[in-house]
C-alpha cells in the first residue's frame, strides 16, 4: 500500500534524527496524487506549487540549516497568492509551524510572533490582552510573513497597509544566519515587504495600540453616478469602508461597507447613504450568497478582529471558486478609474464575480503598493477559468495602465514586468539590498526574476 501523504510525512519525521521533512529527496516516490506536487496547491487550487522538496523544519536551527544548504529556497506562508510569488523548483519551506507568540510588551505596544502566525491567531491572542492591530485585510487565514511579503492591506483613508504595522522583523539570510532590522534602521523600508526575495522570515514585531469595539453596516444599491460624484465622502464615512460592486447600471449588488470604531459617543445609523439603503439582514460581499461566513453587521457591536475583516476565521472565505487581481492607483485617479471600469461592463459582465474598492494610506515602504502616496485599491474577484479572465483582464489593466496602476505582488496580472517594474521607484534600491544579501540569487524563483530583477 502506499503511505498516504500525511502518513508519509510522519513516517520521514520519525526517521530522520533531525527531524528535517524532506519528502522528495528521500524518495523519488513520495505522494499517493503526484499530481498534488510535494507541497500541494495554492488556497485557490489554481496551481500546483512546482518544488522538488518540501521541508517543515521545527527549529530555527533547523531552518539555518536547510537554507545554508539550499541552492534555491522559497518560503510557503499560508498559500493564499495567486501569482507564483512563493513558487519554486527546488526547495520550498513550510512555515506555518512557526506561529508562536513570543513577546506582548505592552509598554513599548509591540508584540512579536513567529512569522507563520496567522493574524486571526494573533488578534485572539492581543484582543484577550487588551490590545488590537489597527486594521486587517479582508480574511484573518492569512500568516504574518506572507502578507507583509506581498503588502497585503484592508481599507481605511487613515489606515496603512499591514506591512506598516511592523516595527522590526528578524530572518534567516542567504548564508543561515540570522539578522535583524528595526524601525530606523537603513534599509528597514527596503526589507518589509520583502517579496520572499530576501531571506526567510522567521519573527516579526508589529505596532499594537488598545483594542477597541468595532459596528459594522451595509448599505445596498449605490448607483455609479452616486459613487463617482461623491466617492471622498463615502470613503471618509468610517474608519474603514469598502464598496463592493459588479459595474454594471443596475446597482443591486453595489453596496457599502461601513466599519465605525465603537467610541463613548452615541451613535445613529442613517437608514440611507447616497441613495443605498442600509441592510436590514446580514449580508456576504457578493449580497445574494450565504452570509453565514461574513463577519456581523447591523450595527452590532464587537471586537476589532471580528468586523474588520469580512470573512469570519472559522469558515473558508469569499466564493467557492475564484481568480484574483488588484490594482493599486493614487487616489486622485479613482474617479477616472471608476468611470473606465464602467466603461468596460458589458465585458467585466462575462467573467467578474465581484470587485472591491478600497482606500489605502500611503507609506514609505520601497516595495509597497501605496508607496510614496494615498491608494486607491481596485480588486476583482474573477471566475475560475483564466483563460476567459485574461482576456478581460488585460482591457482592465490597458485602461489603468496610463493611470500608473501597480498590480498587488500577490494576484493575477498580465502587465509586462517592465511597465510593472517601472511603477516602482524603490526598486533599483530593493535590487541593490536583495543582492547584498543574496548575492547567489538563493530566494530567487522564476515570478522574481520575471518581475523584480529581470
Ligand atoms: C480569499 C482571499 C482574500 C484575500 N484578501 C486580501 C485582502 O483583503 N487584501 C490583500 O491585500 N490581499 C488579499 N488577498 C491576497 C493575500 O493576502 C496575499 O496574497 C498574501 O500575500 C497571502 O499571504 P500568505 O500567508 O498566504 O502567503 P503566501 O501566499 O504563501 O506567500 C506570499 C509570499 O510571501 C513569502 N513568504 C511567506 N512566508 C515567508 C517567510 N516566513 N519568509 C520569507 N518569505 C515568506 C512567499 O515566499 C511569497 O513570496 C486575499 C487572498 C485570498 C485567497
């Protein structure tokens, strides 16, 4: 009979001394499914991840080991990319058992945790001791070092995205060794949303503040003219807002999703916004699908982590079977863009399940999506049928592309990696500090060498 995956790979662990998961390379014959791969596919089931070895080491020693030996190496957050960003021929790292909360240090309002923490872990955690992150992205799935590698973000005019949260992060180079960089440190703006493309991350400390109650309501039937005549006033109404909309005239599935931090003050729900009319049931993104796996609404009060983001941790998030793809404009093009993707509807008809808008607070992070200035972040939510999206996709991106849209490190795009690489004035200066630190090219994968350093 041949050993199951997990019975495999429990089989290896127990007989190997160091404990070092190498399934691949210890058997030419390793999977009950090869077409599975060594290390499974994307959340998406949109590829199968190409590495000829997939490791779980247990111990940071463990993983200095394996990366001072690699030729090439990638690490796997929580698999939730649909680009190849963490893809890899050769070694790939699992590092989802590095999840342990290591320091909460409430006088400096920091906390650290291993880099494979998922944040819906985390925030738990923080909320129980009276603290809280100041935003999240649309699902709490999602591991720490993964989502700051690809600047991962929720929405809010005052808000960053996550990988702003952080205030130092800590990695295995090249050579297995470890380094750190912190907050004011040179360079630290360079290595935060690192692409996976300069060590493995193994710790990260992020800013934390006091946790804090959060309302959460949905208006439903905004109408195009209502979102482009008063797109800043919408997006101001709360402390994080998101407009949901499939593009077309008939605005039923265009809503608002307002997210108001609870404060002592009284406060009263208007029952209309901009014509839109506030919910009187709970409702998902996609406002005829199953709400059960959305975060409460109608104004009913609770914690930070669980109306932050839309989707509730306990349930698989957004729609069965989906493609994404986002792109990030400055805020003073949202309008144009608005009107273009009107313009585009009869198209986006055939192969969207539903785009998201958001508002990002620009920073100065050199990889980031919102660096230098204000984003605007317009996401699709696609069928699962690339062949039918791309061609779609690529009218969306000829139509952004005199806007100056950056694509998100983490979904789909068809752009050329010059017109992407161009978007990016830091990454000359992110070249030079990857190839300081990886002189060999050893993070490197097909994505990166496409994308960044072609
Ligand atoms: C349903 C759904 C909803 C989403 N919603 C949002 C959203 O609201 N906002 C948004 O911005 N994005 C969103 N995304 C995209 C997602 O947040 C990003 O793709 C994110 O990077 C995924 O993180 P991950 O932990 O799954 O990492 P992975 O996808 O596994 O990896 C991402 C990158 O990080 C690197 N990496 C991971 N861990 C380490 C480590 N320890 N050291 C070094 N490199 C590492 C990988 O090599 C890779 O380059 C969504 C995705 C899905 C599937």
């Amino acid at each position: 009979m041949k050993p199951s995956p997990v019975s495999r790979r429990q089989f290896i662990k127990s007989a190997t001394a160091a404990s070092l998961v190498s399934y691949g390379s210890l058997s030419g014959q390793v999977l009950a499914d090869p077409s599975q791969g060594v290390a499974g596919k994307n959340w998406a089931e949109s590829f199968t991840y190409g590495a000829a070895r997939f490791h779980q080491p247990e111990t940071i020693d463990e993983l200095r080991k394996l990366v001072r030996r690699s030729r090439r190496v990638k690490a796997l957050g929580g698999r939730h990319s649909f680009s190849r960003i963490a893809d890899t021929e050769a070694d790939m790292i699992g590092t989802s058992q590095f999840n342990q909360l290591i320091e909460l240090d409430t006088k400096n309002r920091t906390v650290s945790v291993g880099a494979g923490m998922k944040y819906g872990d985390l925030a738990e955690r923080l909320h129980k001791a009276g603290f809280a992150l100041h935003n999240l992205a649309s699902l709490p799935h999602i591991q720490v070092g993964g989502s700051i590698a690809t600047a991962t973000h929720g929405s809010g005019d005052g808000n960053g995205n996550l990988a702003t949260q952080v205030r130092g992060l800590e990695w295995v180079t090249a050579e297995g060794e470890l380094t750190r960089l912190n907050r004011g440190d040179p360079n630290f703006e360079g290595a935060v949303v690192h692409l996976g493309a300069l060590g493995l991350i193994t710790h990260v400390t992020l800013d934390i503040l006091p946790a804090f109650d959060v309302r959460q309501y949905v208006y439903i039937g905004l109408s195009p003219d209502q979102l482009q005549a008063n797109f800043d006033a919408i997006f101001s109404s709360a402390y994080s807002v998101s407009v949901f909309t499939d593009w077309q005239q008939d605005p039923g599935l265009t809503t608002i999703w307002l997210k108001h931090k609870v404060s002592g003050k009284a406060f009263k729900a208007p029952t209309e916004l901009f014509g839109a009319q506030r919910a009187a049931r709970h409702v998902h993104p996609i406002v005829n699908y199953d709400a059960e796996v959305s975060t409460p609404q109608m104004g009913v009060v609770g914690p930070w982590f669980r109306r932050l983001p839309h989707f509730l941790m306990e349930f698989r998030p957004s729609t069965a079977a989906e493609l994404q793809s986002e792109f990030f404009v400055a805020r003073k093009h949202a309008v144009a863009v608005i009107g273009e993707l009107h313009g585009l509807r009869r198209e986006l008809a055939e192969v969207l399940q539903i785009s998201e808008i958001r508002t990002v607070k620009g920073d100065d992070l050199w990889m980031s999506s919102a660096y230098g200035e204000n984003q605007v972040a317009f996401h699709f939510t696609w069928i699962k049928d690339w062949l039918r999206v791309q061609a779609v996709l690529t009218l969306v991106e000829e139509k952004l592309a005199p806007l100056g849209a950056r694509p998100h490190w983490g979904k789909l795009t068809t752009m050329g990696p010059e017109v992407l690489r161009a978007r990016y004035p830091k990454l000359p200066e992110f070249r030079q500090l990857a190839a300081q630190l990886d002189p060999t090219g050893k993070f490197h994968n097909d994505y990166l060498e496409k994308y960044v350093f072609g």
